[in-house]
C-alpha cells in the first residue's frame, strides 16, 4: 500500500483512509481480519446491543440495480461477545477499531459504555439511526437534535474513548443535527447511514421481497446523496467526518474526501467489487493523487464551505 | 447484480420421511457445490446445495429440520417460491480417481457432482452413509450412474455396517486415490480428515447464512475470515487445515459462538 495513503483520524495513524463500516464482514474478529488484510484501515464492530439479537428473519438482503436493500434487524452476539470478538482482533493488531453501540435510551447507552471503556476498542460509535427497527423502536433517536444531544451529552461524561456519532440521512436537516451532536461533545460523525428505506415487490406472489417489508438502500444509487449532506455536515461543523454511502471506487472515494470527510467507509461495494475492493480503492486513490499531483492524502482540496 | 427467480415447483419427490427433492423448470448457471437461497415470503430464507442441474432444471434435496422447511414441505406441484443464486465457490472438477464420501442429507449434492466428474471421465468410488436404512437416500440415482458405490448405514440395516469414515479408512488404505469430496456433518468431516493422509481433498461446510453476498459477515470461519457464502462452501485443503473453529464451533442468527 502507498505510504501517500497514510492519514490521522482522531489522534491514530492509519495506513489507508478506507473504514469498513458497521454492518459489513464484522460479527467475528477474523471477519474484521479478512478486510483488513485486503486493506481496510480501520474497521468497525457490528453495533452490539446489550442482549444477543437474532434479527429478523429472511430474506434480509435484496440486489437491485442500483445496489441493495437490507434489513439485517441489528443481529448482534450482545456487547459481552461482541467485544471478546474485538478485544481477540485486536491482540494480533493494531489497526483501530470503532466498535459501534445502538441502544434506545440513555441509560442503556450509558451501561454499553461502561463495557466498551473495558475493552480494547480505540473508538466508540453510536448507532443513532439504525432505519430497519421501526417496528420495535420507532423513529431512529438521531431524527431528534435534542434526543442526539441528551445522549452524546451522558456518553461523554463517562466515555473514556472518542466518541463517534452515526447519523441519518432520513431528516429534515442534517446540520442541525450535525451541530447538535458536535456541541454535546461528539469527537466525529460517521454519515450516511442506509437511505429510505425502500421496499421492493415479488410481482408473481405479490409479496414485499424483504421479510420486514422495508429496508435501507445502499450502494452506489445513493452516493449523490451522501455527497450532499456529507458536504452540508461539513460545511456545519468542525469535527471530522466518516463519509460514506455507495462509494465503490478511488474516484468515489476522492469525492466524499472533496464533500468534506476525512476518511470513508466502503460496505456494500464489498458485494459490488469483492473483497478486493479495498485494495483496488486505495490503488485508485493512490493513482489519482499521483496523475493530480497531491503528494498526501491531505493536500487534496475540499469544497469551498456553503 | 443475480437476478431473483420466482419460479413454480415443477417436481416433488419424497426420497425418505423427512426429505424432500424439490425440481424446477429453470436454466440455472450452477457448478457442483455451489447453493442457491430460497424463500416463500413467509419468514425465512434459507441455503440449499444443488442436487441436481441439466440444461432446463435443477434440483434441491431438503431434510426437514425447522419451522421454515416444515413450510417447505406442505408446498405442492405449481405453488411458488422465489430463489436467488447459483452462490459460492463449486467443487474442483478431476479427471483422475476420486473417492466421493458423503452422509445423511448432504449426499445429493454429490449426485450433480458425480455426472460433471463423470462428463470429465474421472473414475469415481463413492461411499454413501446413513444412520440406517429409513435415512439412507440416492441409492437408486446413484446405482444408475456409471460409479462404484458403496452403501453404509451405522446399524447395518443397508449397505456395509459401520461409519462411512471407516470404510473411507480402509478404501484409502487399499487404493489409490488422487482426490477426495467430502460433504456430511462436521464431525463426520472432523474425523474423516485425519485419516486423508497425503491425498487432497475439497469439504462442503455448513454455515448460518443471511446474505449469501458476502456483506453480512453471519457465515465467516475462524481464523481466515472465510466467508462461506462466497470463499465456501467448498473450501480446498489448504485452508481447511488453517480453520480453528472446523469441528469446535459455529455462530448461530446473533453470531453468537455454538459449540460443537
């Protein structure tokens, strides 16, 4: 890998700028291994929950052409083996792991931190606005500027590590919310979470293809969209950004960089590219700067604020 | 981007109380091995292995084990299901002298493997196990094709008497083989390993699947991070020599460990 790659993120080196997000490859430390060693440069945990979570039942995922549909229901092994997972990945490595919580109150956000501050995770994301639970939760938490707030605002009284807020795309205004996040003390914000959600439909047994009827859209249909409010966020705050939502190449990855963030999260063009795709991104980047003439990740320009 | 197919059941066989071979009018592009995910819309959507596949349908031999397949089951002629695949890596295709060694419910898939081997003219011997009788399945299929079978139940009351790694130990010992299959219950698998010897093998694993894409991480396998929906689920010697968890554990729906 190009050491033109190599870039900070809260304080931490890291080799390429590339994150795989919550959600992607991560229920066991060996899957966060495998995207690692295919050149992720920081990996993120499933979002654990304080009890283990089957998720809903299938079909959870559905490819169309502008990418997929998912709502996995937020499986997870629970915070205790979520984080045996994370604490065995990190005794053979020392790339930095977000390990990403969801809860519905304060209170069971505040205790999944007590466990995430005795464990070997470098940051702590919280998973605001996970869309496919509505049934068993309602409207996602970060849908509400003063709900973020009461929330980051307890979390970082007790937080012995960076706090990460990840939020929606799915409001009205996401600066608003982005600004409430920074003020309570979020140390960055990890955007976009899935679009929508959608639904698709079996036209033979005239059936809503997802089991949950309902689901996030990923891939590349909603990079435009990502762009956008990445770039709206940035322009709002001074914290650093996880940008991320269907990027699938260098030059995709170059745009969100250019919209604002820092570095980006690349998931469902797992499926798009392969595994590979964390390699072939970095390589893309790499040659970008190379033809552009940016010696350092850093040097290449973001947009003019709004 | 695979195309999901809505398709009616064309053919349903009873092969033994419990199991079930599902047929489809549908040209599927799939290699021996390989699996595809069906679903009925009702809750669930599931992994079966292709036990058979020619230019115009393909078949899927199921063991009625849950909820979802007992649906499965009461399904007729006609109704519909919706299936999306061929997924994951397929079978090494020999031309030499294999041993095929299957048990239960898992030994279809060596039914589409053994009539592309024999395509290849591989000199195929396959040990086809069961715990009795009653569970022993394929029998008849497998006598019509042009390969040496050997039947095996653990109580006797078909075939050989004994485990099908036993009569595997004393084939190898006698002969000589240049490539092993095996498809069966991982502990089955487990053992049979041990007494593979120089000879190379490829093993068809069973994990929890959600996706089947290779994003949701539910199948990965220790220590590599394999994901057995896309690197399996047939996975060559070379890697299964470095899994930790082959025999010891699984992850259920939570990704929560099981043991073995």
């Amino acid at each position: 890998m190009s050491d033109k790659l190599k870039t900070k993120f809260l304080g931490k080196t890291i080799k390429s700028p590339l994150v795989l997000p919550a959600g992607i490859m991560d229920m066991s430390f060996s899957g966060l291994n495998y995207a690692v060693q295919n050149g992720a440069g920081i990996v993120t945990s499933k979002s654990l929950t304080l009890e283990p979570r089957m998720g809903h039942k299938g079909p959870v995922v559905a490819e169309f052409e502008g990418g997929l549909l998912n709502c996995m229901g937020l499986c997870n092994p629970g915070i205790e083996d979520g984080l045996a997972e994370i604490n065995q990945f990190k005794k053979h490595s020392d790339i930095p792991v977000i390990v990403s919580v969801f809860a519905t109150n304060i209170l069971d956000f505040l205790k999944l931190t007590k466990y995430v501050n005795k464990s070997k995770a470098d940051f702590l994301e919280l998973n605001l606005s996970c869309p496919n639970v509505f049934d068993e939760f309602g409207i996602p938490l970060s849908a509400s500027k003063e709900k973020v707030g009461e929330i980051i605002s307890a979390v970082k009284k007790i937080s012995k590590l960076p706090i990460i807020a990840k939020l929606s795309p799915n409001v009205y205004d996401i600066s608003e919310i982005a600004l409430s996040a920074e003020s309570a003390g979020a140390d960055a914000l990890c955007l976009i979470n899935t679009v929508g959600p959608g639904m698709l439909i079996d036209t033979k047994m005239v059936k809503p293809v997802l089991f949950n009827k309902f689901g996030g859209l990923s891939g590349p249909c909603i990079k435009p969209i990502a762009l956008k409010l990445i770039y709206q966020t940035y322009s709002a705050v001074n914290i650093p950004i996880i940008g991320m939502g269907g990027v699938k190449s260098g030059e995709d990855a170059v745009e969100m960089l250019m919209a604002g963030a820092t570095v980006i999260g690349v998931g469902t063009a797992v499926y798009c590219r392969g595994i590979e795709v964390f390699n072939k991104i970095n390589d893309e980047i790499t040659k970008f700067m190379k033809e552009e003439n940016y010696k350092k990740l850093s040097e290449i320009p973001k947009l003019k604020k709004l | 981007m695979n195309k999901r197919f809505t398709l009616s059941i064309a053919k349903i066989v009873e092969e033994t109380k419990g199991i079930k071979t599902f047929t489809f009018k549908h040209k599927l592009d799939a290699k021996p091995g390989q699996f595809i995910m069906l679903t009925d819309f009702e809750g669930g959507e599931k992994p079966f292995s292709i036990s058979d596949c020619t230019e115009d349908e393909f078949s899927i031999t199921v063991k009625k084990i849950g909820e979802f397949t007992a649906r499965l089951f009461q399904k007729r002629i006609e109704d519909y299901v919706s299936i999306r695949g061929a997924y994951g890596s397929s079978f090494f295709i020999s031309k030499n002298k294999v041993l095929l060694v299957g048990g239960g419910y898992a030994i279809p898939t060596f039914y589409f493997l053994s009539k592309i081997l024999l395509k290849n003219k591989a000199d195929i011997t396959l040990i086809n196990g069961a715990r009795t009788k009653e569970e022993h399945i394929f029998a008849d299929r497998f006598q019509k094709l042009n390969i040496k079978v050997i039947n095996a139940t653990n109580d006797g009351s078909f075939g050989e008497k004994g485990t099908v790694v036993n009569v595997a130990k004393k084939l190898i010992e006698d002969e000589n083989f240049d490539f092993l299959y095996a498809s069966g219950p991982e502990m089955m698998m487990k053992t049979l390993q041990k007494v593979c010897g120089e000879i190379e093998y490829e093993f068809l694993f069973e994990r929890y699947m959600k996706c089947a894409i290779g994003i949701c991480g539910n199948c990965t396998m220790d220590p590599l991070g394999l994901r057995l929906c896309v690197e399996g689920p047939v996975l060559p010697k070379k890697k299964i020599k470095l899994l930790t968890e082959f025999g010891k554990y699984h992850r259920d729906a939570s990704g929560e460990r099981i043991k073995y």
